[in-house]
C-alpha cells in the first residue's frame, strides 16, 4: 500500500512561502492498495512501479547503505530499519524501510518507509524540483487479494504511533523569528475507533499525550541534529474524519482539522487513509489500521505549516494480551 505524496517537496514548497497540496476532491484515490515488499528475515526487497509503468526496487542484499535496530508496537515482534541508496543510468533512489516481524514466522511483517526517486540525477546534484516521492506501508496482513472478515456490528478502539514530517513558517507573533521556519520530525500517539456498523473509521493523532520531535526516518535528508528546539509541534491535535470503511477493509477521507489549545487556526485541510488487517484479534476484530495522514494549516498571524506522516494502531485486544 502506498501513497503517493508531496512529501519533502511540499514541505520545502512551505518554507518559501508557497504552501499547496492538492485539493481534497484530488485527495480521493491518492492511495494505491498493492503490495511493494517481500520480506524473509532479515531479508528485504521493497518494489514500487511509477506512473508510466516503470518498476524499480532495491533490496537490503544490494542497496543497504545503514541499518539499525529499531523498535516496534507489534507483541512479540522485532524490528530492523534500513536506509537504502541506488544510482544507475535512469538516475537516483533514496528510500528508508523500517520492518517489524515475528522471529517465529517472518512471513508476520509489516514495513513502513519511503521512496524518493530522483530521474535522470546523479547522487552528487539531487534535487526535489523534479522527484517522485512515495510514502509505503506494507504487509501480508494488509494484501488486497486477502480481504479482511469485517465484523458485521459493534466497535473497536485502536491506540499506537504516528510520526513523519512537519513544517512550519512563524507569523508575526513570533518577532524577530518571523519569516523563518522549522523543518523537523514529528511523533505521537493517534487513537482510532471504528464503528463496524457504521462502515466508518475516525480518530485523532495529538489528542492522547503531545506530538513530540525526535529525528527517527529522515536523517539521510535532515541530518542528525533536532532543529526544533522550541518543540513547535507540541501543542497540535490532527482531527481525523469519518471514513468510510469498504468491504476490501481500505478507507480514504478528505477531511482532517488541525487545532491547537493557544493559537488561533484560521484554515486547515487534510487527507488520510490505509487499511485494516486481514488478521482478526481475540475479539473477532483485525488487529490493526494502518495508513498515512497528510494536513496543512494557516494561523491568524500569518503563521503557516504542515504534517505529513504515517500511522499504525493496535487493536486494544491485540495490544494488550497479543491476541
């Protein structure tokens, strides 16, 4: 599953005073449900196919330039993160992959990263002007030929972690720091509920403890130093929509409201979407959403930003006792 997305380049957009994304109508089929992994630990092989019908892959045998361990909400799993680079004649790909899975059976993975395709550069001269980026969450529990079973009725709660990229321009409330901006990564909890009945899936990223900034995927761009010394992302909410939830498990909705308990938001718009697990929890329930979030957002004084990131939340069954 991934999305294409304005990612670094939007954000870059932003911080010269130029903030655009694509209106929420064109937000609608943003996501492509496909797989873009194959994964038999630790082995990884992550795949994408561009618009014009070109494939491209790279793999943890052939493209690995870092790896690390990492860490994962999954009971019982272990996580590992690649960051990988590539450079041929057709140009440069930059992608990271961070994977969790069971030691027991590697075929229960589930990968989350990025893809930033450069056509026709070099890795010396790469520029975002003319890249391709793709945010890509993937596994076999999120297989579009392996539909979940979705509960006729009831509900479920989901609860675990969220993060990516934020931007932010400072307006006049900010002084001398006006006109300035912040570039950085943000984390935080996101809380889901579904209503089965219903067909429809909401929640809110922020709402249960603060965003916070840690350096985590985008070193490779960002470097290693936290630019956001003032925490600016600390105080926002992300208000997820009702989406409507299909029979293949997979939603989209273009309705995300950013708010914050100090500053005055004048406009904000956003989209979000991904899918539900097709492993059922010890309640009848898939045992997880994951997907992406996208939301940019004017204050009254001028200030401006945006987030942009991924989500995976755990059912409460499965989150607490693994089943």
């Amino acid at each position: 599953m991934r999305l294409t997305t304005i990612l670094l380049g939007a954000v870059l957009a932003l911080t010269t005073g130029a903030c655009s994304r694509n209106a929420p109508a064109e937000d609608e089929g943003r996501i492509s449900h496909e797989r873009n992994s194959e994964f038999s630990g630790p082995h990884l092989r992550v795949f994408v196919t561009f618009d014009d019908g070109t494939d491209a892959s790279v793999s943890t045998a052939e493209d690995a330039i870092a790896t690390a361990v990492g860490s994962t909400p999954l009971p019982g799993h272990q996580a590992r993160d690649w960051t990988f680079v590539k450079e041929n004649d057709d140009g440069t790909t930059v992608a990271y992959a961070l994977v969790s899975w069971d030691s027991a059976d590697p075929a229960d993975y589930l990968m989350a990263g990025w893809w930033a395709q450069f056509p026709d550069q070099g890795l010396s001269d790469l520029s975002f002007a003319d890249s391709v980026q793709y945010a890509i969450v993937d596994g076999p529990e999120l297989d579009p030929a392996f539909p979940p079973e979705l509960p006729a009725g009831g509900t479920a709660t989901y609860a675990g972690q969220a993060g990516g990229l934020y931007a932010y321009v400072p307006g006049s409330d900010w002084g001398e720091h006006e006109g300035a901006y912040v570039l950085d990564e943000y984390e935080g909890a996101i809380t889901l509920t579904a209503d089965f009945a219903e067909g429809t899936l909401s929640g809110c990223i922020g709402c249960a403890g603060d965003l916070v900034t840690r350096r985590a995927h985008f070193g490779v761009f960002l470097g290693d130093e936290i630019r956001d010394v003032r925490a600016v992302a600390a105080d926002y909410e992300l208000h997820l929509g009702a989406a409507t939830v299909d029979k293949a498990g997979n939603f989209e909705h273009a309705g995300v409201e950013v708010r914050h308990p100090d500053r005055e938001i004048t406009h904000s718009e956003g989209f979000w979407g991904g899918g539900l697990s097709n492993v059922p929890d010890g309640a009848g329930n898939p045992r997880l959403a994951a997907g992406f979030s996208d939301a940019d957002f004017t204050e009254g004084d001028g200030s401006e930003g945006l987030f942009y990131g991924t989500f995976v939340a755990l059912s409460e069954e499965f989150g607490t006792s693994g089943d």
